[in-house]
C-alpha cells in the first residue's frame, strides 16, 4: 500500500516540474528577439563597467603611472599571474630610488579575482571591460603592462652659489653693531625713566615699620608626677607554737635508796 502511494506522489511532481518548464518556454517563445549583431554593432555596443576583461595599468595626463614595485599584488595572485622586476636609479639630487622595471601580465592563467586591485596600496591597477581578447597562440597572452615609455625626470634645482666668506663676516659684524646700538639706546632711555619719575606715577611714602606684637605664652602647668603607692603588708598569722617538753637532766649522783 505504502509504495503504489509513493508511486503516485512522484508522478504529480515530475507532472508539476513539466509543466513549470512548459510556462517558462511559452513565455520566451512570446517574447520579443533581440540579435546583437556583433561585430557590426562595435561602435553601439554597450559593456558594464564592472566587466573584468584585463589588467591595466592607470596612466595620468603626463603618462605616468603609480606603480612603486612593491609587489604585493605578485603575493596576493592565487594563480601567479603577475610577474615584477625592478631597478635601482639615480635621482638628480644624488639619491636612488627603486622604480618599476618589468609588470608581466598572463591574461591566460587569470582568474579575475581582483584581488591584486582592492590590495593595491597605490591605486596603480584597474580592470579594462575590452573584452576581445581573443587570440591564436597563448604566448600573445603575455602582456607587459608598462609598455609606455616614461617621461624624463625634471633637472633638480642648482645648488645655491656659497657667499663669500669676506661679505659673510662683513654681514655679521654689522649686524652685531646695530645689536650693541639698540641695546644702548634701551639703556639710555631706562636709565633716563629711573631719573625723572613721571608725574603720574607719585612716589609711595615710606611708612614705619610695626613691630610685631608678642603674644603671650600660655603658661606651661608642672607636670606633677603620680606618687608610688605603698603596699601594706598585711599582718602574717601567728602560728601557735606548742611548747616542747625539757629534756629531764640526770644528776651524777643517784639519790641512795
């Protein structure tokens, strides 16, 4: 009973799932048809932006790009697509620098992840939404990203010319002379101030000194010092004392019977 009963369930769902497929292929069938006509429409197609196509490097107006070779985007790579080298250079101010040699790229081995984008610490990466790609061989897959040629570096700024060492000592002894000058000057008028006291300020009268008043002193109690206490000797009991008898002295000379 239990199995013609299972038999029947599983026959309404596999009725159910057709007709749920049915509905969907007659909605589609009714629908209007939209044909891309590719590649006649390149000029009209439209691409999302967010389309991860290829890794690109983000050049300024200048043709510069932000990449420091600091390799971390060549870490995070799960597949190890990316592939830098670098070079020490020489500034024009006599200091080195390391600058971005080589940025290989194998558009084949790439996963899109973007993960060398969102751990960029430059902002130096971005992912175009050019999508032909296609190609014959896989070598034409490897690409070097940093293929414009960079701009030259600017001239530092020259060195300012040493002053003469006669015209250097010449600007410090005038300038220690119109220091002694001002300082004089100061002197002289505050020594001129202390001389002729002005009439605004009066001079204070000198008042006499008070002498201070002597507060007496609270007069200092003798300390009386406790007198021992004498014990009393209590009075010891007389003990009775039995008087014990006299020894009886015997006499040399016997008393005759």
């Amino acid at each position: 009973m239990g199995s013609i009963k299972e038999y029947f369930s599983e026959a309404a769902k596999g009725l159910k799932s057709l007709v749920d497929g049915m509905v969907v292929t007659g909605k589609e069938l009714v629908t209007p048809k939209i044909t891309e006509q590719y590649p006649e429409n390149r000029a009209t197609l439209q691409i999302a932006d967010r389309f991860r196509a290829e890794l690109t490097l983000i050049y300024d107006s200048e043709g510069r790009h932000k990449c420091i070779g600091c390799r971390i985007c060549e870490m995070n790579c799960p597949n190890g697509t990316i592939q830098l080298t670098t070079k020490m250079v020489d500034l024009p101010d006599g200091k080195k620098k390391r600058k971005l040699d080589k940025y290989m790229y194998d558009l084949g081995s790439c996963t899109f992840c973007m993960l060398c984008v969102t751990t960029c610490p430059q902002d130096a990466l971005e992912f175009s939404n050019d999508f032909e790609q296609a190609t014959f061989t896989r070598d034409s897959l490897l690409k070097q990203l940093n293929y414009r040629p960079e701009p030259k570096e600017e001239p530092a700024a020259p060195p300012k010319p040493a002053i003469d060492p006669e015209k250097l000592a010449k600007i410090k002894a005038e300038a220690l002379a119109k220091a002694a000058k001002i300082k004089a000057e100061r002197e002289a008028a505050a020594a001129a101030a202390a001389g002729k006291p002005t009439a605004e300020t009066p001079k204070e009268e000198p008042q006499p000194a008070v002498e201070p008043k002597e507060e007496p002193k609270p007069a200092i109690e003798p300390k009386v010092e406790p007198k021992p206490e004498v014990k009393k000797e209590e009075p010891k009991p007389e003990v009775d004392k039995k008087e014990e008898p006299k020894p009886i002295e015997k006499s040399d000379k016997e008393p005759a019977e």
